[in-house]
C-alpha cells in the first residue's frame, strides 16, 4: 500500500468514527448549544438536491485532541476556469478553508452569501478553495460560473474536473467543509451547510 493510499484510508477511518460518535450523541441528547461543531444547527443535503436532513458535523475537535486526531489531507488536483492546474500543496502556508459545492445543490446555494461575507473580511489570511464539483453534465464549468457571475461572488472559485477530487477524499455529500491548519492536517470539518457562526468557529480552530 503506497503512502498516499494510507493517508486515504486514515482519513476515512478518522470521519467514519467521528461521524459515528455524533450522530450517537445527536440521538442521546438533545441540547442547545453554540458550542462548535457538534451541537450547532445546521441543514444539509446529500447529492439529491431534493432531500435536505440535518446537517451531520463530522469532527468537533478540542485543543488538547488535535494533534490524536488530525490527519494530513492526501494531495489532489483542481483547475481554475482557464484550465490551470493546482496541487493542494499549493495552498499551503495559510490556514485552509475547502468548501465542495454545486450550482443546483440549494444547501449549497444557501451557505454562498456567508461565505462571501467571511471571505471578504478575512480572505488575506485564510484560503479559500470553493470547489465546485464539475461533473460536465449536471454541472459545467459555465454554469458554475453563470452563477457566480449573477451573485458577484468574488472568492476564488475552483473545479474537481469529472469528481477526481471528490472521489479521492471520498466526498459523496454536498456541501462538504473541511478546515486545515496552514500545514495542511485537517482539523475539521462539516458534511451540510453552515452558517457563519460555525463557519467562523471553524476558522478559529486553524488559525
């Protein structure tokens, strides 16, 4: 098993058993709380735009537990709209916000103006990756751009070409937000919208 396997696999062994714990406890216990990330409220979807749940928080990592449980993310490749291709890596150096998006996903849709928001106050210092998930026939480049034309989003925007990286971190879910440290080990992260409270909660994890 080469090393990059190994880092995929850890990975997936590390959000299966935190998606577990959680939703254990979102069944034991029904709490209000603004405690990031587990007791938050969110909305989310699967892949169905149709079939909005509960959002499921995947990681609620505290001080003294990050070093047990982050993990670095395995390196994968996105394009901007002109084609140019891009290493995760490449980003490294700032804390790292990734957020997995689609044009027809409403969850998705819905968590873009806070996003926005977050961005334009602290896009100097934290990076931002909105990748849309450009399957080539539910979604295009061009549609994806048409939307981010309409709503004059101006974070940057870019493509999993035929769901490469979605496949190789095993993202079946949209929207999908990972949080890395600027080393890139992924701290945390949420499968289902967020809104900005948890969005800046997640920023200060990795800062």
């Amino acid at each position: 098993m080469n090393k990059k396997k190994v880092l995929i696999y850890l990975l997936a062994i590390v959000l299966t058993i935190l998606i577990a714990y959680f939703a254990y406890g979102a069944l034991s216990e029904k709490v209000e709380s603004n405690r990031f990330p587990n007791e938050s409220k969110v909305t989310t979807t699967n892949s169905d735009p149709n079939n909005e749940t509960i959002g499921e928080v995947i990681s609620e990592t505290k001080e003294d537990e990050v070093d047990e449980s982050k993990v670095m993310i395995p390196d994968f490749t996105i394009t901007d709209y002109d084609g140019d291709s891009y290493s995760i890596s490449d980003f490294f150096g700032k804390p790292i916000v990734i957020n997995f998006w689609a044009s027809w996903c409403p969850p998705c849709v819905g968590e873009m103006p806070e996003f926005h928001d977050v961005y334009k106050e602290l896009g100097e210092d934290v990076q931002f990756l909105m990748i849309n998930v450009t399957d080539g026939v539910r979604e295009t480049k061009e549609k994806a751009l048409n939307f981010i034309t309409k709503n004059q989003y101006i974070f940057p925007v870019y493509y999993d070409i035929d769901l490469v990286a979605s496949l190789s971190l095993e993202v079946y879910s949209y929207p999908t937000t990972l949080f890395l440290d600027k080393d890139g080990y992924v701290i945390t992260g949420a499968i289902g919208a967020i809104d900005e409270e948890l969005l800046r909660k997640g920023i200060d994890m990795i800062q």
